[in-house]
C-alpha cells in the first residue's frame, strides 16, 4: 500500500505544478516593483535594471522613450517628460541621451524641435547650433536656401539688404560695408540678425 500511496502523491503534486511561462505576465515570477529609477527587465528575467539615458522610469515597472524633440542625457531618472532639446538644436528619434546641433545653413529657433530650418533667400547661417539667421548686407546676396554664407556683389553689380536675389545692375540705394561675415561664435554683422 505504501507503493500506491507515495504514486498518487506523486501524481497530485505534478497536476499542480505547471511550467511557467515567460515574459511580464508570468505569476510564478511576480515580483516587487523596482524603485523608480529602475525597471524590470524581462530579457533578464525581470531583474531590475537602471533606466538608461534616453529614457525615464516613474515608477519602477515601465520604462518610457523620451519624445521627439526631447533628450535625457542622465541615467536613472525617475521623472518624465524628459527635457526639450534647447534652440539651436534638435532631435528626430524618440529615447535620445542628447540632441543634435542645427547645421551650417540651418538654425532652430525654438526648443523642442524634431527639425531644423533652411536659411532662406537673402539669409545665410555659417555656424552649426543657432537659433536665427543672418540677413544679407547692402551689396551682398544670398540666392536659394540653406545659405552659409553671404556673397560679394561682383564689381558694378548690386543688391539691396536681405536680398534673395542675384545682384543685378541697378544700383541699391545703400553703402556697401567691407564686409558681411559672420564671427566664428555665431554673432551676424552688425543689425543683420533674423530672429
């Protein structure tokens, strides 16, 4: 009888234990949540893992991409939503540590872009990470978009301020400065700042 007893023990407890599944909803592997900060990750069996930059973990069982626009360049950050990219900068991906500056002949003017600007007829931008343009000087041109810099009127040719257009022969009714150059820290010729 004891040969019978001990078999059907045996059989009662393997009808009660059953493989577990796997992945997030796995009871068997119920845990805690993880401090914010942290989530759990299920690729490692659900140990609790620090948020990643780009990320943000509020509550220590998910963890959310920063948005277009937005960057988190810390680790373990419990609190969303995650900065917006500052202007002169921008971001197109979501989960982003950092955010990428505006080219030459681009400039972002506000913060939380997912893109940038062309400078447009007449404006020209020399230096990557700005926020505005530079408009052309009397007798400079700059024709067509993403501009970097503005161009010298040939000699006997002309334009006016902000001119978009290419120099022509007819004389603009202003004094011609020397130069129309950009300085290398992004400021724009003196009164030729596009906001």
């Amino acid at each position: 009888m004891l040969f019978s007893t001990s078999f059907i023990s045996t059989l009662l407890l393997a009808s009660v234990v059953q493989a577990a599944p796997s992945g997030p909803d796995n009871a068997l592997e119920a845990r805690a949540p993880c401090d914010p900060g942290y989530y759990p990750n299920y690729n490692k069996n659900g140990v609790c893992t620090l948020c990643p930059a780009g990320h943000y973990c509020p509550d220590g069982q998910s963890l959310s991409n920063c948005g277009t626009g937005q960057y988190q360049p810390k680790t373990g950050t419990k609190q969303g939503p995650c900065p917006n990219c500052p202007s002169g900068t921008y971001q197109p991906i979501e989960g982003q540590a950092s955010c990428i500056p505006a080219p030459k002949g681009g400039y972002v003017p506000y913060p939380g872009a997912h893109s940038y600007n062309n400078a447009s007829g007449g404006s020209f931008q020399g230096v990557m990470g700005q926020n505005l343009t530079c408009t052309t000087c009397c007798g400079y041109s700059a024709v067509g978009n993403s501009n970097t810099v503005a161009t010298r009127c040939p000699s006997g040719t002309y334009a006016s301020a902000g001119s978009g257009s290419a120099c022509t022969k007819t004389k603009a009714n202003c004094v011609v400065p020397a130069t129309c150059t950009q300085l290398a820290n992004g400021t724009c010729p003196a009164g030729k700042q596009n906001h």
